[in-house]
C-alpha cells in the first residue's frame, strides 16, 4: 500500500489513524521507518503521540542523542532514531520494548541490524518528491497485516 501525504494535515490524519488502531491493538508490532532527513518521519511521530492519552507529558523531538525517548501515553511510546549508529553496529532488543507493552517507533530503521529486527513489524518508507511525501507500507507478518488493515481501513 502506498499513500500520497501532500500537506501536514495528511501527515496528521495518518497519524490519527495509527493512534486509533493502537489504542484498539492488544498486542503492536513495531514500526520502522526509512527515509531521508526531512521526509517527514519526526512529524509523524510527533502528531501520533500527540494524540494518545497522556501526550501532555510528552515533548516529542527527536532523540537523535539519546537514541531513544520514551513517552508516557496509553500506549507508551519508544520512540528510537538510529540516524547516528549508521555503521557502528548499534543493537538493540526491541522484542523486550514490545513485551513491556511500549509501541516502538525507528526512525532510520535501515540502520537496525536484521538480528536486532522484531518478529513483527510494519515497515514505513518514506520519499519526497517537491513538496509531498510517499509512504510505503509492508507488513511483516499476520499481525503486522492485520494491524495495517486497521490503520488503512480506517481513514488514515
């Protein structure tokens, strides 16, 4: 599945949309997303915990010291930008972030070693071309599918 994000309010509106199927998820895969710098990939993360309960705790930038930031909501984010671990073998166990209950959103998930990689995950690619984004979407596996169904059935 591709969409066409041509104004930041499009941006939002997927965000919206990944907000109401977390909120319905028992179980959520991870989602990685690729993409150059200024694609747009922050902002989504920014808009989608903005709109999760709790997101008045949360100041979302990107976490690109830290590598990752972890927000209160419902769900809770983790919130990972691997942008500066490009070729320096940087790991992670990101089935032990899912267990604890955390949707985990990579920026710059092309950098995530495939070991580091969880079983299920949805894959956001990110392009610019002028002034829209192209998001590519692919699911991993069932759940990863099915998680997509609700967040592209449902407006996004």
């Amino acid at each position: 599945m591709i969409l066409t994000l041509e104004t930041p309010a499009a941006t939002a509106a997927m965000a919206r949309a990944f907000a109401r199927a977390a909120a319905a998820a028992d179980v959520l895969p991870a989602v990685l997303m690729n993409g150059q710098l200024g694609a747009g990939k922050t902002t989504f993360v920014r808009a989608l915990v903005e709109l999760l309960p709790g997101s008045e705790n949360a100041e979302v930038g990107s976490p690109s010291f830290n590598l990752v930031n972890l927000y209160p909501t419902m769900p809770p984010v983790a919130h990972f930008d691997l942008y500066r671990t490009a070729g320096q073998g940087f790991s992670a166990d990101l089935e032990e972030v899912l267990e604890s209950g955390a949707f985990c959103l990579v920026e710059w998930a092309e950098f995530l070693p495939e070991a580091s990689r969880p079983e299920s995950f949805v894959t956001m690619d990110w392009d610019v071309k002028d002034d829209a984004r192209t998001v590519r979407f692919t699911a991993s596996d069932d759940q990863a599918r099915l998680f997509l169904e609700r967040v592209l059935g449902g407006g996004a």
